[in-house]
C-alpha cells in the first residue's frame, strides 16, 4: 500500500488533529509534513504533493477535486483569541487592512465581515505577520495563529474574528479542515482523521506544554485555550456556518460558486 502524504500546519490550534500523525498511532500510516503554513498546506495539495491537507476551508471551494474528512476541524463557537484584527483606530473606521500572508480564509472573512457588517471598503495588502511593520502603513492587521496569540493588545483595538462573525450571524465559523484529493493512489489508505483527533484531545495537557516552552505563554492558559476557545467537531451547527461564510463569499466575489460539502467515506 502506498502511503499518503499528508501536511498540516505547526500552529498550536491544529496540534490536537495532528498530534496522532506525529507522536501516535497515525505515524506510521502517512508520510507527515507538519510545519507548513494553512495557504502552503492547500498549495501542497492542489498540485497533488500531497494526498491529503488541512486547508483553510475558502480553498475547498477554489481546488477541484477534493473531499473533506468528516467530524474534524478547526473551529470556534464563540472567542477563537488566534484569528485577530489588531488596529489603531475602531473597526468602523478602518481604511486599510494588511493580511497576514498565512492566512486564505480568514483573509476572505475579515472582507466579509468589514464589508457586510459594517459597510466598508478598505485598500487590503498582504504582509508577513509582523504586527509592527503592518501597522506603520495601515490602519490594521489581520494576523493568525500563534503570532496573533503574542501581540501585544495593550495600546490597540483587537477584535476577535470568531465573536465578530458570531456576533452577526449567531453561528459559529469553521476556520480549516482536513481535505483528501479524490484522485489520490494513495487512497484508501490506513489513516483516520477522526480516530487522530481524538487522540490529540486525549493529549492536550501534553501539547500545552510543549507549546509553553516554545511560544512562552502559561500551559494553564493554553490548555483554556485549546477546551474552550477552539472547538475541533464539525457538527450541523458549524457545517450551517460554513455554508454561510460560503455564501457570503459568493457575494462579495471572493469564490465564483459555492460547492456543496461533500465528505470522503
């Protein structure tokens, strides 16, 4: 049996559904690439290095070809704290945004959220995610991951994605999930993303502390982080969300059609 490739990126909000690949009983079933960036990931994936990815889910709609892995994801059902627009003015005086260069989701939302919650449109650019540099020649900055999780917030308004989009829709948003290319010859193979996310969770004190160590944050704060913040079930409530975000996509022409989920069995 050929094994699959399979890529994530090394942010502490996918160390639960990656854990497995890395350190458990998912290891040796893949080839596993865990230090790629969310918009590398989907690169990787769409010219077929890799059989399987998790992608940030505006990329579903935009590659052909692929199937989601069911009952696994990144999401958040209120506060996310890692997906952030930091600015130097309110949110309804924004004019410009640099958008971390990480992120494709995300980027399409802040455009969603800016356009149709508070009727704006600002000039984007895209950035490295260097809050400093990002700030001194725009009003704000959309940063994702463990960078957003340092900034300091103490002379900025940061709005949280998750709660702004929860805020005007009641639901809660779907920021990334594992996609497999349908034409893959390594597929079926012996992975299983629900069985590797369940024992990531199982092991969430254990990735608190090794992302202590390397982002110097408290593992009590990151443990609260990786229980309450991030929520890794797709279930109907989040799929309703994620038809939303589609469809608002749509709308502001970040995405030519919406796809229906389809899931890979």
């Amino acid at each position: 049996m050929i094994k699959p490739y399979v890529a994530a990126s090394s942010y502490l909000n996918a160390a639960p559904l990656c854990y497995s690949f890395i350190y458990g009983r998912q290891k040796e079933r893949c080839s596993f690439l865990s230090d790629a960036a969310p918009a590398r990931c989907s690169e990787l994936l769409e010219v077929g290095r890799a059989d399987a990815a998790l992608i940030p889910v505006i990329e579903y709609q935009r590659v052909p070809g692929l199937k989601i892995a069911r009952d696994a994801c990144v999401a958040s059902k209120g506060s996310v704290r890692s997906v952030v627009l930091a600015s130097r003015v309110p949110i309804d005086q924004v004019r410009s945004v640099a958008l971390d260069t990480s992120s494709r989701t995300s980027a399409a939302l802040i455009r969603i959220i800016l356009s149709r919650f508070y009727d704006l449109s600002p000039s984007y650019s895209t950035s490295p995610p260097r809050i400093e540099e990002m700030l001194a020649s725009n009003d704000a900055a959309l940063v994702i991951g463990d960078p957003a999780m340092l900034i300091d917030r103490s002379s900025l308004h940061v709005y949280d994605m998750a709660e702004e989009w929860r805020k005007h829709t009641s639901l809660p948003f779907v920021f990334a999930f594992w996609a497999i290319r349908t034409d893959s010859d390594a597929w079926p193979g012996g992975v299983d993303f629900l069985e590797a996310k369940r024992e990531g969770i199982e092991h969430i004190d254990e990735i608190a502390e090794i992302y202590a160590a390397s982002l110097g944050l408290p593992r009590d704060d990151l443990i609260g982080y990786l229980t309450e913040n991030i929520s890794y079930d797709l279930d109907e409530e989040g799929r309703r969300g994620l038809m939303l975000y589609y469809e608002l996509a749509r709308e502001c022409g970040l995405i030519e059609a919406v796809r229906d989920l389809a899931f890979y069995d």
